[in-house]
C-alpha cells in the first residue's frame, strides 16, 4: 500500500515539473548513447538531481526578479502568470538536457534558448532598453541561479559536497553558461560571490519584482489542498536569499520561527519530495 502512494505521489510530482512527455524525454535523455557534456561523477549531476532543486528553483526567481532588466523580460514575455508550469516543465527539461543528455541534445536545447532569447527585447517602465541576449544580463540570471541552486544544496541536499566539489559544481555551470553567451562565468565560489556582490548596485525593487514574488510566495496556481506543502518549500526559499535580497524584497527575518520550524520544514519536505521521487530498490534498473 504504501509502495503504492509512493509511485502515484511520484508520477503525480514528475508530470507536473516535467510535464506531459516527460517520461518519453527521461528515457531519451538517459538511454540514449553518446558523450555528454559532463560525466557522471561531475557536481553539477548530484545538485541537479537533488530535491534541494525546488526550494533553490524558487529562490533563484526571487533573486533574479532585482535586477530591472531581466524582470522586465520575464514579465513581458515569459508568461509565467498565465503558464507558470509549462515555464517550470521548459526550465526543468533544459537544466536535465544540459546536465545529463547527449553532447548534441545539450547544444541542440541550448540553440533553441538562444532562438527565443534573440526576440525577447523591449525597454522598462523607465525607458530603459532591454535584449534577453545581452552577456551582461544573462551573466545576472547565471548568477543569481547558480548561487541559490548551490546556497539549497548546501543546506538540503541528501549529500553535501565539500568546498571542492561546490567549486566543481560552479565550474560546471560555467560551461552551460558559456554556451548560453554569458562573457566569463564565475568558475569557483568565490568568483561567484564576487559577481554578485558587483551587480548589487543595479538591482532595484520593482512593483514587477514585488508582484513576482507575491505570485510566486501567496498566489501559486495550486490546488488548496497542496498549497500548504508548497507553502513550506516557498518559506525555505526566502529563508535561503541573500539577507539584502530579503530586505529589498521587504521579506523580513523571523530568527526564533525559523529556525525552530521554517528550516526543519524544509529539510522534512525535501526528504519526502526525495522519497516520492525515487523508484522503490526492487523496481530500478539493474
């Protein structure tokens, strides 16, 4: 019975992050034979196939929406408001492409992001003028997505990495990056500190950045009943930003709640999205 629960909970959770082809595209992305971009014992494969993914996922949204321009481009073009999971299933099938598929499929789903980057322009409220091809924009998103998917894994993932290995994983991240057309990727951690800390002074808080995370933190598109699971996950990723995001965002800090509930939250989330997801010992391949 309760094998059961797993696997539909896990089918249920896999449909919505991957979407309806999801199994066809897991099956082509890991069967299929050929040299990857990154081998098997790379960091990048442990981090993105934790369950700290879904609170990193949603802080790096919370991060990225500071900077004007690349808020900006996700409100006017990305339609997260009217097709949040097709945005999340078109994110979550790029990083799985990129991270564990064929050297060929990798540049192929790179190419097809830098397609529709070419057509993503237009300028802010302000009159200020924006192109999603921009190395310096891009280099923003990188940034900010490798910082929060790296600050979750810390925290929540099944099996932390030494500094090494989160030097490794920044590397990694850097060649997707460079395909992508970011100018210089950070390469270790401490490069990436430095990049974020010199795009501080151009991040604002924009009624677009504030509507973001209002949809993102109190307004998702989900069922009533689930909304206090993701509630949890959408907690732990404030708790993971930067304190001067925090602040900018006006998502003050509660120490005592927490660290007595909000953390524990997180982990026991993370443990049970880790659960559903992973196919019972009997059933894997061999």
């Amino acid at each position: 019975m309760l094998t059961l629960v797993r696997e539909r909970l896990g089918r249920a959770l896999f449909r919505r992050v991957a979407g309806p082809d999801g199994p066809a595209t897991r099956a082509r992305i890991h069967r299929t034979p050929g040299p990857r971009w990154f081998e098997p014992d790379r960091p990048i494969r442990v981090v993105h196939g934790d369950a700290s993914m879904f609170i990193g996922g949603l802080s790096a949204l919370l991060l990225q929406s500071l900077h004007p321009l690349a808020m900006a481009a996700v409100a006017g073009h990305s339609g997260y408001r009217g097709d949040p999971w097709g945005r999340l299933q078109r994110t979550s099938t790029f990083l799985a492409v990129t991270t564990y598929g064929t050297a060929p499929d990798a540049q192929q789903a790179v190419d097809i992001v830098r397609h529709i980057h070419e057509g993503i322009r237009g300028t802010t409220a302000g009159g200020v003028p924006y192109h999603a091809t921009d190395p310096h924009l891009l280099g923003w998103v990188h940034a900010a997505e490798t910082d929060s998917f790296l600050r979750a894994h810390e925290r929540f993932g099944a099996h932390p990495l030494d500094p090494a290995g989160y030097d490794g994983y920044v590397a990694d991240t850097a060649r997707v990056a460079e395909a992508l057309g970011v100018s210089d990727p950070p390469r270790d951690r401490r490069e990436l500190c430095e990049r974020l800390t010199a795009y501080r002074h151009e991040l604002r808080t924009t009624p677009e950045a504030r509507a973001a995370a209002r949809f993102l933190l109190f307004r998702p598109p989900l069922p009533l009943a689930v909304r206090p699971f993701y509630g949890g996950l959408a907690a732990n990723a404030v708790v993971l930003l930067p304190p001067w995001a925090r602040g900018m965002l006006w998502l003050p800090r509660v120490p005592v709640v927490e660290d007595l509930a909000v953390r524990p939250t997180g982990q026991a989330l993370t443990r049970t999205i880790r659960w559903v997801m992973t196919p019972p010992r009997e059933s894997r391949p061999t």
